[in-house]
C-alpha cells in the first residue's frame, strides 16, 4: 500500500511537517537574495568610506569656507548692523537710532544724484567695454596683421593700477597741455574743463574707467571667438551669412555664455569703483561725480559718520543682489550654453 502526498486546495495551508518536494505543487521559490543597493549600505566598510570621503571633502574646504566666512560674510553682516547705529570712530559704543540713517540718507537730496551718478557710470562703462570689447575681439580674431601686439596694447590698461590710470587720464584731460587740447583744436574747438566742472566730471571718470576695463573684455571675446567651432561658420557661409549678419545670428548667441559672465562681473566692479575717482574729481565739484562706493568712504572716513556710510554700503548691495538676480534669471532663459 502506497502512501500518497496530500496536497492542500487552493487557499488551504498544507499541513505540519508535510514535504510537497517532488508534489505535483512543485518546488517552492526560493527567497530572494537581499538587494545589492541593502548590502552596500549595511556594508560596515562602505560607512566607513563614507564617513572618510566626507572628513577629506571638509578639510579640503574648510580654509576656503573659512576666509570667505571671516573676509567678505562677516564684515557685510556687521557693516549691515552698523548701519542702525550712530558712531563716530571715537564714542566707546555706538548708540541705536534703528532706521534713522536710511531715513536720512533719503530725504538727502544729494543722494539722488549720487544714486543716479552711479547707474550712468556704471551702465555705460559696463555697456561700453563690452561693445567696444566683442568689436576689437572679432577684429583680432580675423588674424590682422601684428595680433599678438595689439594683444598686448589691449590688455595693457587693465594691468595698471587704478591710481596709475587715473593720472594718465588727468594728463589727457588738461585743457591746457592734455591731449584733449590737441584733439577739440583739430576742430577749431577749445577743450572742456573735463575734471573740474560738474558737466564733464562724470564722464571723465566714466572714460577713463571703461579704457581700463576695455583691454580685459577685449581679450575674453577674442579668445572666446576662436573656441567656437568652425563647422558652424563654415555651414553659415555656405547659406550665403556674411559680415554683419553672420556676428549679429551666429557670433553673438554662441558668446552668450561670456557675455553674461562680462555683465555680472562688470556691474560688480563698475559700482565698486574708487581709486580712479579719488585721483581724477574726488566726487566733486560737488557730488558731480560722486558715485555709492566714493559716497561710503567720504561718509566714514572724511566726516566719520559710519552709521550713515553703513547705510550707503547696504543699499549698494542690495542694489547688486537685485541686479543680479535680474541678470540670472534673465541668463537662464537667453543665454544658450550648447556648444
């Protein structure tokens, strides 16, 4: 008499200690394996990895965090505090005043030529170096003759100091002796009193700034030019795209990219000015050519009114970070980085 292996129904639990092996049931599945993403992470030697990679990454960036910390947070968190404090240098303690100096600072009426003064220095010098840059970079990216020393003669401004280019400028500004002079006589004119009369002092200072910026941006764009691809001009020529058309649809978008780093960084520099102003008008006549950052350094060290240059320091950046942030979201819907 044979003995037979019952096998449960359907929805049935087969009973205790019975073996289905070699049933009609077939075999049961066998449990699957832990996943290989689990054992990684329950890897004792993985957490280990980990927690190596992560102490390496802080060490390496941890001088860098720390002087950016110390050198640029720090002071404009502190120079923002200060900016609700009265003080003079001299009072052991600053006293509060809350939003008595932004109160003041514009109900000013010279503030609004000072604010004004700065965006037309800025906007220009910004706008004009980098005209006047992607025009000499494509002029030298044609390979005229003696490129590398107009190189040279283009980047040589933005190698001077501040101080150095504004006596330069002085120079050729003198009505009297300056190159100025020499270049209105051509014409039968007498030269304008660049840097002491309040109609010329603004561009002055505004000339002399973008020639000095102008050989930085020229350089960019010219080596810009010749990274982009050949392959592309090559098309467009065959589609008969030449001279102006060819730089304004095909020259421009692929400069995107570099345009868009001039802009940031140039606004940043431009309304950071001092030492051009300093040398060349001192602000003046007047606050002619006063821009926000000369404006901070008269408040604080000139009339030692820090609360007041602290609040002409914050509103410098919060006009920067407005600015800025315009630009970025501006870049990230026109400015095209496929290559």
């Amino acid at each position: 008499m044979s003995l037979a292996v019952r096998t449960p129904r359907p929805g049935q639990q087969a009973p205790a200690g019975s073996d289905t092996k070699g049933s009609s049931a077939g075999p049961s599945a066998p449990q699957a394996p832990p996943r290989r993403s689990e054992a990684r992470r329950r890897s004792p030697q993985r957490r280990r990895r980990v927690r190596r990679d992560a102490l390496l990454f802080g060490a390496l960036i941890a001088p860098n965090l720390i002087a950016i910390i110390v050198f640029s947070y720090y002071p404009a968190l502190y120079n923002i505090g200060l900016s609700f404090f009265e003080w003079d240098f001299v009072s052991p303690s600053p006293e509060w005043v809350g939003l008595g100096n932004y109160t003041d600072l514009f109900t000013d009426a010279s503030f609004g030529q000072i604010l004004m003064n700065t965006l037309i220095f800025t906007g220009v010098s910004v706008i004009g170096s980098l005209v006047l840059g992607l025009l000499l970079g494509s002029v030298l990216a044609t390979k005229v003759p003696f490129t590398g020393f107009a190189q040279t003669m283009a980047f040589a401004p933005h190698m001077l100091p501040g101080a150095a280019v504004g006596i330069l400028w002085l120079f050729m500004f003198d009505p009297n002796y300056g190159l100025s002079r020499w270049a209105f006589s051509l014409f039968g004119a007498d030269s304008p009193a660049w840097t002491t009369t309040s109609d010329w002092s603004l561009w002055a200072i505004t000339i002399a700034y973008t020639w000095q910026r102008l050989g930085f941006v020229t350089v960019i764009c010219y080596t810009a030019i010749l990274d982009l691809p050949k392959d592309l001009y090559e098309a467009a020529a065959l589609d008969g795209a030449h001279g102006w058309k060819l730089f304004r649809h095909l020259t421009l978008p692929l400069l995107s990219p570099i345009t868009f780093f001039l802009s940031i960084t140039g606004i940043i520099s431009a309304a950071q000015a001092f030492d051009i102003i300093s040398i060349m008008t001192s602000g003046g006549p007047g606050t002619s050519s006063s821009t926000l950052s000369w404006m901070v350094y008269e408040e604080a060290f000139q009339k030692f009114d820090i609360g007041t240059a602290s609040a002409a320091a914050t509103v410098l950046l919060v006009i920067l970070l407005i600015i800025t942030y315009v630009q970025v979201r501006y870049g990230d819907k026109k400015v095209n980085y496929d290559s």
